[in-house]
C-alpha cells in the first residue's frame, strides 16, 4: 500500500515535469553540443521539520537540462542545548540514513549575471527515498517520495542552491523514539524542508 500510495502522489508531478520538458526552447537543444561537465558532486545541508538532514550526492546529466541523481544521507532530530557535546547522549536522538534516487530537472537560463560571469537557474527534483526506522521503531516505513524545487547559482564548475522540499517521509515513523524526552512522538502527514547545497561540475 505505501508503494501504491506513494506512485500515486508522484504521478501528478511527474506529468507536470514531462510536460515542462517538452516545451523546452529551441535552443536547450541546440547549446547541447558545447555541455562538456556531465557530473556534478554535491553536498547538501538543510533543516526540516522534525530536525536536520544533510547529504552527498553525485549526479550525472547526459543533456544540460535533465539528469539523474543518487544521494546518500541523514535525517536526524536537533539534539538539545543541555547535551550539546555529549558524546554519550548522542545514541538516544533518532536518526536515520537515507538513499536517495531522483531525477533533476533545470531551465535553461533565467538571468545571465554577467558582471560575476554566473547564471541563475530553476530546477525540480523528484526522487524517492530508501530509509530503515529510527531506533525504537516498529514497522516503520522505509519507502517514501520526495520534491525538492529551488533556484541554483552557476558560476564557472561552481553550482550554488537554495531550495525548499516535501515529502511523506516521516523521522519519527513506525514510533520511533524521541531524544528529546524518551518518549514516542507522532508522525506528521508531511515533512517540509528549506536546504542549500553545493556543487561542484567536471
């Protein structure tokens, strides 16, 4: 049922994004012939809203506006001021790793800032995410989708990104247990997030 679920939700965006590719200017396909860095490695740090996640990536795009990605990371709870340093309080915060396939999509350039030699792009990102649950947890999901949209700063091999994320991925899922009091928390419908990353293409 959560695989059902989850293709269920991504169809929608996966039309959308289809169709925004097929209506790609002309030239998208033209300035092909001059795309030289095909790989882009990635580190990314963003807050959500059970706590952080950060992440590496490499992605490889076979044309300049689309390509595919695969992410390995971590979801995590903030721990608390009192046990900031702790080393031996760092077990009972839930946390959980994540491998993360996705699909990246960009817009050819929306503004050309010449002066700094850079050029600002849209992008979207839909992928799916492969999580085991968070200590405590019973049956927890382990198969969610995830968007990740956002604008993107290119200058020379260097790619800078600001973005914001949604997804049904839930850190706490399958009750896992909480850091923050020992407890169990309830799971939200969905998990937002506001990320920035950096690249680096060759």
């Amino acid at each position: 049922m959560t695989l059902f679920r989850s293709i269920t939700y991504l169809r929608p965006v996966a039309l959308m994004l289809l169709t925004a590719v097929s209506q790609l200017p002309l030239h998208a396909q033209q300035s092909e012939e001059c795309h030289t860095n095909k790989w882009e490695a990635n580190f990314l740090l963003g807050l959500n809203s059970d706590g952080y996640d950060y992440s590496i990536s490499c992605a490889w795009f076979p044309i300049r506006y689309a390509g595919v990605r695969l992410e390995l990371g971590f979801a995590g709870e903030i721990e608390g001021l009192q046990d900031w340093g702790r080393e031996e309080d760092d077990d009972k915060y839930c946390i959980r790793v994540k491998l993360m396939p996705s699909v990246e999509l960009r817009t050819p350039t929306l503004i050309n800032w010449r002066s700094m030699d850079a050029t600002i792009h849209a992008f979207a990102n839909p992928g799916l995410s492969f999580s085991p649950g968070g200590a405590g947890s019973k049956g927890a999901e382990w198969f969610n989708w995830q968007l990740r949209t956002g604008l993107s700063l290119q200058a020379d091999n260097l790619r800078f990104s600001l973005g914001y994320g949604i997804s049904d991925y839930q850190l706490f899922s399958g009750n896992a247990r909480s850091g923050h009091d020992g407890t169990n928390l309830p799971c939200r419908k969905w998990t937002h997030s506001a990320f920035l990353a950096v690249g680096v293409t060759f």
